[in-house]
C-alpha cells in the first residue's frame, strides 16, 4: 500500500495526458480546416511539450533538497488549476486565412491546455525519480511501464468507449474532473516525500554517466519511432478520415511497444523483430508508392504492422541501453527530444523541403539502422565474423529493409507528373495521360483521389468530367435549375470542373483553403477563365469564411451551396454538421438546394446525409452516376437536400425515401460536439 500514491499518481496521469490528445484534436480540427496536418501540428505540440516537462522533472529532480521538490510541484500542481475547465482559446488565434495555421494551432493549445499537459508529462519520469529514492531496493523502469500502459489505454478507450457515447463537452468537462482528483492525489505523493531519502539513496554505487554517443543513440532511436509514428498517421488519415478513430491505432501501437519493452526484456526478441523489420520495410514502402491500386485496408493493415515491428526495433533497443537509475530522467529526457525532433520534422521541415511523403520511408530506414547500429555495440561484430547465421539473418534483413527505403527515397515517383506540391493541407500531383478517343487528358490528384480531369482537344476541353460530368447529381440538379442570374458556391474547388456548368449571368463562388489548388486551376486548366459564369475564389476554410459573412452581416444568398471539399478520400467532418448545415441555411436564398458529394470507399455516408436533411426539415433525393471513361465521368454520389417542393418534382424526386438503398434505412446527424464514424464505416 506504501507504494499505492506512486501507482495511481503515474497511471492516472498518463491516462490523462494521452486522453486530452484526441479531446483537444476534436476541438481544433475544425476551425483549421479538417486535414490531417492538423493532427501533425497537435502531436508537435504535445511532443514538444513532453520534452519541457521530461526537463522539468530531470531539474526538479536533480535538487538536493526533496522536500523543496515536492513544495515546488504542489504550488505548480495548483497553479495549473487555473487552466480548468478544460476548453479551446480560440479567441487568440482564430484562424480566417489559407495560410499554413501551424503557429496559430501552437498558440491555441498552449493556452488551453499548457499548464496541465506539462505537469501531466512530467509525473511519469518525476515520480520514478522520488520513487527510486523512497525505494532504492526496488526498480523504478517497470513503472515506465505501467505509465505507457495508462496511455495506452486512453488511446484504445476513446474510440470505442470515449467519442461514440460522450458529447464533446462532457469529455472536456469528465476530464477536468479527473484531472483535479490527479493533482490532489500527486500533491499527497509529493507531500509525503521523505525530507531525508535523497542523500542516501543518491550514494550507492552506480555506473558511469551515459556518453555523448550513447546519448546521441537514443534521441536518433526515438526520433526514427515518431517520425514514422506522425509519417503512418498521415498516409493513413489523408485516405480515410481526420478522426480520433485512425489517429489512436498508430498511436496506440506506437505506446504498445513502449509497454512491453519496457515491461520485460522477454517481449523485445531481437532476431525476431529484426527479420521482420527487413519484410514489412521494403513492404510499407511498396504500399505507399502503389498506393492507389491497392485496397485501403491492405494498406492500414501493412502500415500498422511495419509501424509495430519498427518501433519495436527502436524502443527495444532504447529498452536494451537504458542506465543506471540515478540517470532515468536524462534518458528520459532524450527520448523526449527525439519524440519532439521527430515532429519538428514531420510538421514542419518535411512538407516544405519534399513534394512526396519522403518522410515515411526515411523513418523506416532509421530504424532499420539504428537497430543495426544498436547491435553492433553490444558485440554483435564478433558474432558476425564467426559466421553466426542467427545474428547474420537478422543483421542482413535490418540492411535490407534500411537500404530499400533509401532506394524508395532516391528513385522518387516514376509516374509522368507535370507538376507537384506539398504544404500544410498535403500533396497535389498533376499527371498528363492520353486517351484513345479525346486525347490526351489532364488529371489533378490529392492521394489516391481525383480533384479534376481535363481533355486538351477541342471540343472534348469544355466537357465537364470526373464527378460533375452530365450524368452526375450535381449536373442534373443544375440543369433543372433554370432561374436567370444563378448565385452558386461551391465548397471545393479541384481543378474548377464545376465553372463548365455555368452560364451567362451566373456567379460562381468557390471556397478553398488550399492556396496551391488555386495555383494548379489557374496554371494547368481552363475551366475557370473558359466559363461563361463570373467566378471568384475565396481562400480559407468555407465554413470558417461562411461563418465569418454572417458575423459581418453579409450573407449570401445562394441558390445553390455545393459541398465536395474532400481531402484525398477523407472528410472534413465540421463540414457535414448540424451547425454547419445551419450555416448554409442562412446563406441559401428561398428554395435553395444544397449538392452534398458523398462518394467515398470506405465510408458510407448516406446516414449522414439524410441527418444532415433531417436536421434542416428538408427533403434529401440521392442520385447515382456510373464511370465513363469515354466521358472521362467518375462514379459519383450526390445527394440534393432542399425544401423546394417545385424543384423536387422537376427533378422527377415525390418520394425522398424511394431513392435511397432500402437495405440501410438508418439516419445519423452529426453535431461539432457529437460525431463518430464507427458506425459509416464499411467493413
């Protein structure tokens, strides 16, 4: 029981550090936009701030006076009281531009949620230290452990306990409950820390000081495991959705490996791990450069299983080259800054200085040799020299797996591309192809997702393709939309292909966050200067904007808001909630429709949208267009949302239900405060 303050202090607190992760996630996604460099930009922050407090708790930790410790970590543990009840400061940085937000991202959780999340990562390495001070007979790692544990379990709650039953506010609200009863029951741990214990525990024998190049060791082993932690996130979540859902399975992987190699040396099998690092490496990076003609669940399921076998290289030789005691927060502290290192790179150096997700097979290669460089200083030279094919075998697959990311690296993308770009919002690829019949065509590409598709032969060039084409929703709900002088938005602008719809005296209004979109339309296709509509631009998030007209007291009075502002197959969600729903309410004129593009191959949307109309007291009609490659037509889903009874019945629609499958008649509406995408998932 001596040591129970110890347990529930260590456990409780790193649940509550990598709980706030996906709360404060929910909370910021929105209002920047929805990508998934968004999630990027959190994990800098919390990786950051990790390593403020690991060198907080090596500082406190190193002063000889115990009790003048546990006195500074109490006024501190009550300072950060002030930072309750758990909620955003937008307020500060309220972000209305395209510019990348990563700053104004930064600035708005540290005022939310600064204080805590630094006290929070400094209990773990903290607490072991008084621990192994009050119990200098006992091992402190073990309780790194059980901390990597708790976080653990925060992750793989959250999805499936956490966001599909609690309100986002109620999450908030519970956590800062359980943070208050956290800083009582650690200000108890650090009150009864005995005065005397520092000295004596601190003169027992121990080992030298880590070198420099011990040192250099683990912040590279931890800097390979979360740049490719961040680099798994992102392949995944620009595929899917920007959601807690697929941000905690690598994040839960990633703490995974630190709990079991730090649990007991039996869980990190150095032959083993290292073999398998040699396969799924060139495999992970196989997958990401034929990405698109793979299945998205292959993909997830090769990317976790690489992100486990490699971090499971890094931790366990992080685990295999940890100190004496009297140096855990040292290591503890490296690690941290080669976590933070790596989310520097990932969020800030990589999308500016590569065109390509460079950055996932250069984490793969680093742990490949890292592991290969944490064997040779423990003697495995010798061993290879006398022809041990039990360390050749495995030294040889880390080689391998090492030098094929290199290769994957160097040989770029072989595809015929015209052009590329990467910011904030993620990569845009321009490819030029012919086709048999209309020649040749260019196509504007985000991940495995067309944006656009033009013909550059006459008349082909004014064909309106990929998801707009004459066959599609949004066409034939344009079409039937015959009123002079059309006022349309359209939330998304791809390559422009919406503008060929548009005819003399219309106004089209296009919302797009992303600046290099913009570039690419006006650069490579024609749609937007050929049409015969006035068309403008408005950069920022549409809902961000939208909001922004109201609060000036112009709104606009659209008859037409099309929404298709997918980011590769992701969605932002803010986009298709109840509140935003009421936003482009207010912006629609009498009878307006809204167009929502609901394609999408691992999601099913229909739910969601006939919420969406529910929500309004609207009728929702879904219309269906197969793929024509002679058209260059995508196959596409729209549904038309709309309490214009008249325009219903032109559109052939006296039945919103009858156009629906009736094998799934459910009705979801999302809010900002409650979404999940457990149930539209496509299994």
């Amino acid at each position: 029981m001596a040591n129970a303050p110890f347990l529930i202090s260590i456990f409780l607190g790193a649940f509550l550090l990598f709980q706030v992760q996906p709360i404060m996630g929910r909370f910021v996604l929105p209002r920047y936009g929805g990508g998934p460099q968004v999630w990027t930009a959190c994990m800098l922050f919390f990786q950051v701030l990790l390593v403020g407090g690991y060198a907080y708790a090596h500082w406190l930790g190193s002063r000889a006076n115990t009790r003048l410790q546990s006195w500074i970590h109490i006024a501190l543990l009550a300072s950060s009281l002030v930072f309750l009840p758990l909620t955003p400061r937008f307020s500060v940085a309220y972000a209305t531009s395209a510019a990348d937000p990563s700053l104004a991202i930064l600035a708005v959780l540290a005022l939310s949620i600064g204080g805590p999340y630094l006290l929070l990562s400094a209990t773990g390495p903290l607490l072991q230290r008084w621990f192994h001070l009050s119990h200098p007979d006992q091992s402190p790692w073990r309780l790194y452990s059980l901390s990597n544990l708790g976080s653990f379990l925060a992750l793989l709650t959250y999805p499936f306990a956490v966001e599909p039953f609690l309100r986002l506010q109620t999450q908030a609200g519970l956590w800062s409950i359980l943070y208050v009863a956290f800083a009582i029951i650690c200000s108890w741990t650090a009150w009864r820390l005995h005065p005397t214990t520092a000295p004596a525990a601190d003169r027992e024998p121990e080992s030298a000081p880590p070198t420099l190049a011990t040192i250099a060791l683990w912040i590279g082993l931890a800097a390979a495991g979360s740049t490719l932690l961040l680099a798994t996130t992102n392949l995944i979540s620009q595929d899917v959705a920007v959601i807690p859902f697929l941000w905690v399975a690598p994040l839960s992987i990633y703490l995974l490996t630190f709990v079991l190699v730090f649990e007991h040396e039996r869980w990190y099998h150095r032959f083993t791990f290292a073999t398998a690092a040699g396969i799924l490496a060139p495999a992970g990076c196989a997958i990401m450069v034929a990405a698109i003609a793979i299945s998205p669940w292959w993909q997830l399921a090769v990317y976790l299983a690489a992100l486990f076998v490699a971090c499971m290289v890094c931790h366990g030789e992080l685990s295999l080259s940890r100190p004496a005691r009297r140096y855990l927060t040292t290591f503890y502290l490296a690690i941290a800054i080669g976590g933070a290192l790596g989310g520097v790179f990932v969020a800030l150096l990589a999308p500016r200085i590569f065109t390509e997700f460079n950055e996932y097979p250069i984490a793969l290669a680093a742990a490949c040799f890292l592991g290969f460089a944490g064997w040779m200083r423990s003697g495995a030279l010798r061993q290879w020299t006398s022809r041990n094919l039990a360390i050749r075998v495995p030294l040889m697959a880390l080689l391998i797996g090492g030098l094929s990311a290199i290769v994957t690296v160097t040989s770029g993308n072989k595809q015929p591309i015209l052009a590329a770009a990467r910011n904030f919002y993620g990569i845009l690829r321009l490819t030029e192809r012919p086709d048999g019949s209309n020649g040749p065509f260019r196509q504007l590409t985000h991940g495995r997702i067309r944006h656009g598709l033009q013909f550059q032969r006459e008349p082909q060039r004014s064909w309106p393709t990929s998801y707009y084409g004459p066959h599609s929703g949004a066409a034939i709900a344009l079409t039937a939309l015959d009123a002079p002088s059309r006022r349309i938005a359209v939330v998304g602008l791809g390559a422009g292909t919406l503008a060929a719809w548009g005819r003399p005296g219309d106004s089209i209004s296009f919302y797009e966050i992303n600046p290099q979109v913009v570039d690419m339309a006006h650069t490579w296709f024609s749609y937007l200067q050929d049409s015969k509509a006035a068309t403008d631009i408005v950069l920022g998030d549409a809902r961000v904007q939208l909001e922004r007209e109201l609060r000036s007291g112009s709104p606009q009075p659209f008859d037409v808001i099309a929404v298709d502002a997918f980011s590769s197959d992701a969605i932002p969600l803010h986009l298709l909630t109840a509140e935003c729903a009421d936003i482009y309410r207010h912006h629609l004129a009498p009878g307006g429709v809204i167009l929502l593009h609901i394609s999408n191959i691992l999601l099913n949307l229909d739910p969601v949208a006939r919420g969406f109309a529910d929500h309004l007291g609207w009728k929702a009609a879904l219309f269906m267009s197969p793929e024509d490659e002679s058209t260059g037509e995508s196959a596409a889903r729209w549904v038309v949302i709309t309490a214009n009874e008249s325009f219903l019945r032109k559109l052939g629609i006296t039945n919103d239900r009858a156009t629906w499958p009736a094998n799934d008649p459910r009705l979801i509406t999302w809010t900002d405060d409650f979404a999940s995408l457990w149930h539209v998932l496509k299994f």
